[in-house]
C-alpha cells in the first residue's frame, strides 16, 4: 500500500470513530440563548406601574433610588420554577442594600381572578418574599423597542437607583446567577443622583 493510500484509509477511519462517537449521545444539547446578558441604557417611558398580587399597584416610581430587578416570569414555566429558588436568594442576599426585587408574572389566561390565584399558589410553593403582580403588556414592548429583547420567560431586567435598565438576561443559564450577582453588587455600590423628577429616595 503506498503511502498516500494509507494516509487516505487512516483519515476514513478517524472519520467513521468521530461519526460513531456522536451518534452514541446524540440528544439535543439544551437551549442557551445567544446572548444571556444584553448590556443597555433606557428609561421606561411607556411602562409605569402594574397590579400587585396583593393591595396597591408596584410603582416604578416608588421604587427609585433602590438598585432593582424585575422578574418576569409565568407560573407554568418549567425555567421559571428553576429559576424561582434562585431569585429568593438573591432577595434575601441583598434586601438590607437599597435593593428591591419585583416579580411580574404572565399567564396564560385571560381571567384576572384566575391568574391571581394561581400566582399566589406559586408564591406559596416556592416561599417567595418578595412582591408580586401581574405583568403589563407596555413592559415587553418597551424591551422591545428600546432593547431588541425578545419575549422568553423568564427574563431578568435590572435598574440601577435612577430607574435606568442596564442588564437584560435572557433566561438564567446554569452559572449565571453569579453574573446576576456581580452586577447587582456593581450598581449597589454606585451613588445614588438624585434627578429632576425623581421621588425622593427614603434613606
């Protein structure tokens, strides 16, 4: 056999371990999105306020000055139940820190009573401390227009202490929740300016 034909049958070969290596563990590999953190700079315009599980509607505006994340989430997703543990860590990580944590959840039903009653189940199962509503339709399209965000539950938007959006996540991926961390540490520690038109922030 001259040795160009021997080069030829050996690269076969590799070729056909390579094929049958994959064919043994051929599942699909899980959903990442492209980008799990998308970094921007808008303030809410359109998306003011939206109604709270439980009394008053949450208001944006009552919650400048505190670095928060809002968690837009569906009681029947299955990356949402992952991610629910995780989000209650964080609120207990950093609720003493000028910190606050929102969850706006969307179901898939039209019937508010319905949604309500669901939601709090899921607030019960889950332990969750932090206040919930009911997510307004104005909050995606905004993410939307001014960020390119796609609608995928959950996603994760934080806002620095003047109500500016910095940080989108798109899902949590396994890992990220330290990347979550990270950049709630950074806005904490930058100081808060009050501007013009801003409630006052109650230190």
């Amino acid at each position: 056999m001259t040795g160009a034909a021997r080069t030829v049958r050996l690269a076969v070969a590799a070729g056909l371990a390579l094929l049958a290596a994959g064919c043994e563990n051929d599942e699909p590999a899980p959903y990442r999105p492209a980008e799990p953190v998308r970094s921007t700079l808008f303030r809410f315009e359109t998306f003011s306020s939206a109604p709270a599980l439980d009394g008053e509607a949450i208001a944006l505006r009552a919650l400048r000055g505190k670095v928060v994340v809002l968690y837009l989430f569906g009681t029947w997703s299955q990356a949402c139940r992952r991610t629910a543990p995780i989000m209650v860590s964080v609120y207990e990580r950093y609720r003493s820190q000028r910190f606050e944590l929102v969850g706006l959840a969307y179901e898939r039903t039209g019937d508010r009573r319905q949604a309500r009653e669901t939601v709090r189940a899921f607030r019960d199962g889950f332990k969750i401390p932090f206040p919930l509503g009911l997510g307004p339709e104005d909050l995606w399209q905004e993410l939307h227009d001014a960020a390119g965000a796609s609608r995928r539950l959950p996603t994760i938007v934080l806002m620095d202490r003047q109500g500016v959006v910095r940080n989108i996540f798109s899902d949590l991926p396994p890992g990220y929740e330290q990347v979550l961390a990270d950049r709630v540490e950074r806005l904490l520690a930058e100081p808060y300016v009050s501007l013009p038109g801003s409630a006052p922030a109650d230190y």
